[in-house]
C-alpha cells in the first residue's frame, strides 16, 4: 500500500464571506487577462524542406494547438531571421490565414547563427576563440557576436516587422559559445570598460558578457514594446544553466514576457540514463522563478541530438502532460519536417492536446496546493565542482548536488508527495509561508540571505530536512569552518568528509518514532558523509556502523552519529551526514523512501492516500478557485527508456481526508463521476482505470 501526504490549505467557510472583495478583484484581473496569459499550446516547425506552407496552419489546428511559433515559411533550411524582401508576402499571407483559424503567431528570430545568405558576414559578425578562430556552433554554423555590427542588421529586421499582423516574436538565442567571444569588438569594449585586456582569466569576464547580452536585450526589448505595446517579447532562456549562458535572472526577468526554457530537449546521450522527471522539474523550476508570469517549456519532437527521430507516442504524452500538470505550457517543436506529424508519435500529440483543449478551464488560474518544499540553490549551480575544491582535498570529495537533488525529486514523487521547487533567487521570509517542510539536498552554497531565511522558517515552526554539507561553504563557494546553519541542525562538523564502501550500514536508535514502516535492520550507509557532533539537546535518530573491512564479516560493534532530530525555535531541523539523495539517484535504497516519507508525515499529519498506485506516478495537486485538480502522470512502463507502452493502473483508490470537505471527485478523462465510500478519517473514491495520464477535479462543498 502506498501512503502518502498531501496537504492542503483548507478554505474555512467562514472566511468566504470576508474575502468577497479579493474574490471580486481577482475575477476583474482574470478578465483582463492577456491572450499569452491563457493555457498555450505551441506548435514550431523549426526548418523548411519545401512545406506547402498556409497547409500546415490547418494541421496544427486540427492537432489542437492555439499558437504557433511561427519560422518555416522564413526558414533557410535550419536558420533565419526575417527577410522582408523575401518572406513578407507569405508572411503576411500565413498571419491572415492563422487569424482566421484562431491561431496566435509569434514570430521565430535566430540571433545565435549566421545561416548560408548571410554567412558571408562571418568575418566581422562572428565570435572568435582565444585563437583568433571562428566560433562555429552545431558543427556548421558560424556564431554571432553581439558587440559586432551585426546588431544593427538585427534592428533593421525589428524596424521590418512593424506593420506586420504578428502577436509577437521569439528570440532564439543569444549565445555566447566556447567560454566568451575574443573578437575585435569584445576586446576593445573591455578594455574601453575595464581598462585591461580581455582574456581568459579576466576577472569581469563573466559579468561583461552577461552585461553584454541584457544591454542588448533590454534595448531590443524597450525598442520592441514601444511601437508593440500588446506584442510578445520573450526569448530561449537557460534557466537551468544560468552560469555557463551567462544569465542574470533578474535583468532577464525584466525583458521577457514569457519565461521559456528547454525542460522538454531530451534525452542527447541514452534515454535510460536521462533523468526521468526532467519536464516537471524544470516547469516547477520556473514557477518558482517566476510564478507571475506564463511559463513555457519547450519540448523537442525528436530524441536529441536526432533532428529526426522522434519520441515514442507515450515518451511524448509523458512530457507534455508533466509539463501541463506543472502549470507550464507546451511548446512543441519539430526540427525534421511536417512528415513526422503524420506518425503514430503526431497522433499522440493530437489526443494529448485535444484533450487538454476541452479541459482549458482547469488548466487556468491556479495555484500550487502543497506544504513541501525542496531547494534549488542557483548559488550552489554556478559554482563548478572544481570551485569547491579546498586544494588540500580530493576533488569531487562533497559530493554532487544536482544527483542529490534528483535522489529527493524521485523520493518525493515517488512517493506521491506533492511538492514545489524554491529557489535562493528573491527568496523572503513571506515565500515560505506556505510551506510546512523544506528540503536542502546537499545544497552546500547559498548566501546570508538565504541562511536567515531557512533560520526563520525554522523558528517560525517548519520542519527543514537537510544533508551532508548544507550551508558549509559561502557564496563564494569558500568552506566555513562550521555549517552556518549549525544552530538551526543542532549538530557542528569539522568539515572532514569521509568515503565509504558500497557494503557499510546505518541503523534507526531504538526510540525514534521513525521506525514503523521500516522492517530492515540495517539500511544501506551513503558512501560519502561528513563529520559530526551532535549538541546535547539533538536527538540521534539515526547511528552509522563503523566501517566493515569486507563484506563478508561480523558487524563491528562501533556506532557513530549519522542523523539528528534538533528542536529550534518552534520548529525542528532534521540533518542526515550523508549524500542521502545522491545515494537514491544512484541505488534506489526504497527505505530512504519511507525515512523521508515518515518524517515528512510526521509534520503535516494531514494527507491524501493512494491504494494501488506504482511508484512512477506523478501526483501534482493545484488549486483553483474553491476546488482542487489533481493531475496524475502514469511512468510505469519500464524496464527500459524510451518507454513504448505504459502498464494501466486499475482501481485505484484515493483516500482524502474528510475535513477536506470534498463532496464529489469527477474525471475528465472518463467523464464520470467517481464513486465514493466512507472510512474512518477519509472518503475512498475509486478510479476504475487510468493510463498515462488522468485529470481529477475535487470539488468542494455539500
Ligand atoms: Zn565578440
């Protein structure tokens, strides 16, 4: 049986009264609701093999998508940016079209490559290595250097566009390639800036380019938006690589529209490696960036780097309903041609989509319904391994803090928890109010900010789980010489890391509480930990065994601290000293599963419950108005990745808890009713059967 936690801010009726006045704001900003700011789904077709170009809009339509992202009838090949000499005619003739079949248009504009008609430029536009050589992209293509006179050329195309019935346009870049641009134009502008010479190691190297890259965009954007006040401006941002695309969040914030991002560009090495939750992480990654703005996830056709080969039909389904369920929309691009939307992969985007165009109305307006919290720290992320590196030590001695927190994102989904991202971006003591747990994987870098954050939450009565070098090291990514959250954890460490072999043990002590849905004696002991020493006024819940000199002898009688319970303010701090999450990434030991699922129940006492469900499910619960949506994702269609065929879950039962004052669950993908029995604290319902996916609307009342 699966038990699971899921919590809820239950609306008191009481108070429905009180809130009248919100209630009525927020139907008058719902009706003023920008066209962008409504459920999208996004069709591109990313080159031009000679389509019959006006055909293609009735495709999409047909296939239920509302926006086009639009660049084939523009397309030299893979590349362009717009030509009004030789695409204003279709142009045009395609928007008219689109308009007329209710399809929104966002114009594609490439600003990272230089394609065959303006090659010829590359002399004076591209980047250059360190070498003096050209920076070529995708093997063929040579890159564009901002600082260069090809800006202007970019500004001319904008000035092209302005009396052109376009809903707005898509940057497709820029990228700065190979570490930084060494071109003539980047060399003076940074001695003009810095008086020193640009070079591989100039100390403002990454803040110039960043600076390079906002300066650019904002003007473009402000240049834009004053003659297209109501049209779209948003651009290919790298969320998740902010350090190495020289990203500044916030500048980017300012200039884009719609934060959009490559969550759905899988899998470039094998599937079977790829990290299973990819698509709902990086959607929840943006609506923790940016939950006030539409969210797009952009989802290659193809398995990358395959142009050409195309996801399996559940594949596709998979990420386009994670990414759905997570309150992003759906960008969907082909980079072979319109051939692959007639494939069994094609239909499936189809269903997908046609349902989710018939469901619109659950998809708008909500918001994240859960009390748990795990931490993406971009300080942590823009620090390379190498830069934690004491030069005393091993490198790679602390660990990897993106496998930890996969290891937490698997345990969470797993064991259907739902959960939202939080990040050190903008973080305040308000954004955390909702929250009852939040989890630090191996996090081991953020800054003061952040510390005296996670301080409060704790002292105003959260649970922080926590790992191996938490709070260690400073934003500098310089090694402290205790955890700077060592008062929160109860515990001080001397910074000594130790490895372990694949055949050592940790145990649960006799009294905690955390013990009964545990029936292994020894449990699997990370094979990295840190040093510790527990206060006095820490419980030890957890005693690692010394380590064995093999595998086959008797268990040797030393114990040592491993993990603690600490009470702080009016809330507690729980700290494991090991890479607990890397460990799961890596060795899926399931009673790491149940510890966390334990103590995360312990906390929030009040839960859903699901009866027959597999591990790989995907439960996502937002609220909308009074009522809750509960979406549900289907992974269990192993053993082997890409997934071809999803094993049907049947009878599955939902337990919610009464004082959740449900009165009626209705699926929307049997269109039924379902039906409900009592027991004890809860109201069973039963979903007869559900395949990849299953949206259930909960609905509050008598
Ligand atoms: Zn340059």
């Amino acid at each position: 049986m699966q038990k699971i936690t899921i919590i809820l801010v239950v609306i008191v009726f009481s108070l429905i009264a009180c809130q009248q006045p919100e209630d009525q704001t927020k139907q008058e900003s719902k009706k003023d609701k920008k066209w962008f700011e409504k459920p999208m789904r996004i069709a591109a077709l990313q080159n031009n093999f000679g389509e019959d170009d006006l055909a293609i809009i009735d495709k999409w339509v047909d296939m239920g998508f509302n926006v086009e992202q639009l660049f084939h009838p523009i397309a030299e090949g893979y590349a362009a940016l717009y030509d009004p000499n030789k695409s204003r005619k279709i142009l045009t003739e395609y928007v008219k079209k689109a308009h007329k079949k209710n399809l929104k248009i966002i114009l594609y504009l490439n600003i990272h490559i230089l394609y065959s008609s303006i090659e010829k430029y590359k002399d004076n536009w591209s980047q250059r290595k360190k070498d003096g050589s050209i920076s070529y992209m995708y093997e063929t293509y040579p890159s564009i250097c901002l600082n260069s006179p090809w800006k202007d050329y970019f500004y001319s195309v904008l000035d092209s566009l302005k009396n052109i019935d376009i809903d707005g346009i898509f940057l497709d870049g820029p990228v700065i390639t190979n570490g930084g641009c060494y071109c003539q134009y980047c060399k003076a502008k940074y001695k003009e800036k810095y008086h020193e010479n640009l070079t591989d190691h100039s100390e403002h190297k990454w803040d110039f380019y960043a600076d390079t890259k906002d300066k650019f965009l904002q003007k473009a954007y402000d240049y834009w938006k004053k003659d297209n006040p109501d049209k779209v401006f948003y651009m290919n941002l790298p969320v998740e690589h902010t350090h190495v695309g020289f990203v500044k969040l916030e500048s980017a914030l300012k200039y884009n529209d719609i934060l959009g991002t490559e969550g759905g560009f899988m899998f470039y090495g094998p599937a079977k490696n790829a990290f299973l939750w990819r698509p709902s992480f990086t959607s929840k990654l943006l609506e923790a960036v940016a939950p006030n703005k539409p969210r797009v996830i952009f989802m290659a056709a193809d398995h990358k780097p395959w142009s050409w080969w195309q996801h399996s039909p559940l594949e596709t389904k998979l990420c386009i309903a994670s990414v759905t369920a997570n309150a992003a929309n759906i960008w969907y691009g082909l980079h072979g041609s319109s051939i692959l939307l007639n494939t069994s992969s094609g239909n499936a985007v189809k269903n997908i989509l046609g349902f989710y165009k018939n469901n619109e109305a659950f998809l708008d307006n909500t918001e994240s319904a859960t009390k748990v919290a795990l931490l993406y720290s971009f300080t942590n992320r823009t620090k390379t391994k190498s830069d934690f590196a004491d030069p005393k030590e091993e490198r790679n001695t602390y660990g990897d803090s993106e496998n930890a927190l996969r290891g937490y994102y698997a345990m969470l989904t797993e064991s259907h928890t739902p959960f939202d991202i939080i990040t050190d971006f903008k973080i305040a003591d308000e954004k955390l109010e909702s929250y009852k747990v939040i989890i630090l994987p191996n996090v081991l870098a953020f800054d003061k900010k952040t510390e005296n954050v996670l301080r409060n939450f704790v002292k105003n009565g959260g649970l922080l789980i926590s790992e191996l070098g938490a709070s260690l090291f400073n934003e500098r990514g310089e090694k402290n010489k205790d955890f700077s959250l060592s008062d929160v954890f109860g515990v001080s460490t001397s910074g000594k890391y130790s490895k372990h072999k694949n055949y050592n043990y940790f145990v649960l002590t006799s009294n905690t509480k955390l013990k009964k849905n545990i029936d292994a004696p020894y449990i699997p002991l990370p094979l990295l930990t840190v040093d510790i020493k527990a206060n006095k006024d820490a419980e030890i819940i957890c005693k690692a065994i010394d380590d064995l000199p093999g595998r086959y002898v008797t268990l040797p009688q030393g114990r040592y601290t491993f993990a603690t319970s600490h009470n702080f303010g009016n809330g507690e701090a729980i700290y494991f000293a090991g890479d607990i999450g890397e460990m799961y990434n890596e060795y899926h030991v399931k009673e790491y599963r149940t510890l966390l699922e334990d103590i995360i129940f312990e906390k929030i006492k009040e839960s859903i419950e699901f009866v027959n469900a597999p591990t790989n499910l995907e439960v996502v619960l937002r609220k909308q108005n009074q009522n809750l949506i509960l979406h549900l994702i289907n992974y269990q269609a192993g053993p082997t990745r890409p997934f071809e065929k999803v094993s049907p879950i049947t009878n599955l039962i939902i337990k919610i808890p009464k004082n959740w004052n449900i009165s009626q669950v209705i699926s929307k993908q049997l269109n039924s009713k379902l039906k409900s029995s009592d027991s004890n604290k809860f109201k069973e319902y039963v979903l007869p059967e559900m395949n990849e996916y299953e949206l259930l609307v909960l609905v509050k009342g008598k």
